[in-house]
C-alpha cells in the first residue's frame, strides 16, 4: 500500500485527514510549511502505528512541491490517495486587497492543486487507479472573502476538469466542501469533516460522487 499524501497538513482538518488515513492503516505523509506545525500533524498520525513521513513545503512554491510529492513517492511509492487541503484564508473585500496579494492567494488556493494534480494524476492513470480530493469551501461567495470565494470556486472548476480529463482512467477526483467554519465539536467537527475522504477513497468506482458537502 502506497499510502496517503495530505498537502497542508494543519492542526485542524489537515490533521483529521490524515489521522483518518492512518487508522486505515495506510502510511502517511503530511506537508505543511512550518516544521513546528507538520510535526505536530506528524506525532498525532504516529500513535496510530503507521509509519509517517513528515515534510515541509510552501505550496505556492512549484519547485518546492514538487519536492514533497518525489520524496513521498520515494519513501512509499506512488500514493493511493493525495489530499489537497491548502488555502490561504483571509477577509478581504472587493478592491482592498492589492492584485499582488490576489495573485498570491490564487496560488495557494488553485495553482498548488493544479501543481499536484499535473505531477501525480497521470501516472495515477497509467496504473488504473487513484484517488485526489481537494478540499473546498464557500458553496456561495461572500463580499467579505473575496481571495476566498474566487479561489474556491476555481478549485472546484478544476476538480471537474480533472474529473473529465482522468476518470476513465480509474482515477478519482472529487472535492469536499466545508461549509462552515471548522471548530471541534461543532457541526464542522474535523473528525466529521475527514469521514468524507475516507469514504470517497473507498467509494467503488460505479457510484463515485465527486462532491462531499459538509
């Protein structure tokens, strides 16, 4: 088993996802871009016996990327699954935040996924099966996350042209949406939230969905 890659491995849902994945039993690797924070993700996912690979990366950083995914695949091979769960969350309303940092929350938001997704889905295809998931958010936009609401609607675009570009292949693409701010013990518990992953993983291929909604 080759194993599960969680891109923006957080304290939060990051850290759900791939402790879900591990008591599946799969291995794991998180990347996240602080040291502090991955290995945080990194310790909690080793309680549960698998082994874990703990990696820094800034998504936004293409060579840096790129990085993590060839190191992953180096420790544990080709992964199962890759889970893309970066984004830059901020408020900002339209025409306060400069083109610059549009552009830079675009990058984290859409071009990271894009960057994974090109490096890892076609060979994903040429063996017959994988699975990448993307977190997304905002079902509606909202004036007062602007960054956001674009760059989760532009992750949902891509999630659907992958889907049409990989699917006969046998690989499965599919985004959860979080609609609500994640908190544990609310109605956006992380542990809720990362069932989701877990059962779009494992969805046969006759009834995959590819959308999750929280």
């Amino acid at each position: 088993m080759a194993g599960a890659v969680v891109l923006g491995a957080g304290p939060g849902t990051g850290r759900a996802i791939a402790n879900r994945f591990a008591r599946g039993g799969m291995p794991v690797t998180v990347v996240a871009r602080s040291r502090a924070t991955v290995d945080a993700v990194a310790g909690s996912v080793a309680a549960s016996g698998v082994d874990v690979l703990a990696l820094t990366a800034d998504v936004a950083d293409e060579a840096a990327l790129r990085g993590a995914l060839t190191a992953a695949e180096e420790r544990f091979g080709l992964p199962d699954v890759v889970v893309y769960n970066a984004a830059l969350i901020r408020p900002d309303e339209p025409g306060e935040l400069a083109a610059a940092g549009q552009l830079a929350a675009w990058s984290v938001n859409v071009v990271g996924a894009l960057t994974a997704a090109a490096q890892v889905l076609p060979r994903m295809a040429a063996r017959g099966s994988g699975t990448f998931l993307v977190t997304g958010g905002m079902p509606e936009p909202k004036p007062g996350y602007v960054s956001l609401s674009l760059g989760k609607a532009g992750v949902r675009t891509l999630a659907a042209l992958l889907d049409t570009q990989y699917r006969d292949a046998g690989v499965h693409v599919a985004t959860v949406t979080v609609a609500g701010p994640v908190a544990p013990g609310t109605a956006w518990d992380p542990d809720e939230i990362a069932e989701h992953y877990w059962r779009l993983h494992h969805q046969p291929r006759e009834v995959w969905t590819h959308e999750a909604v929280h």
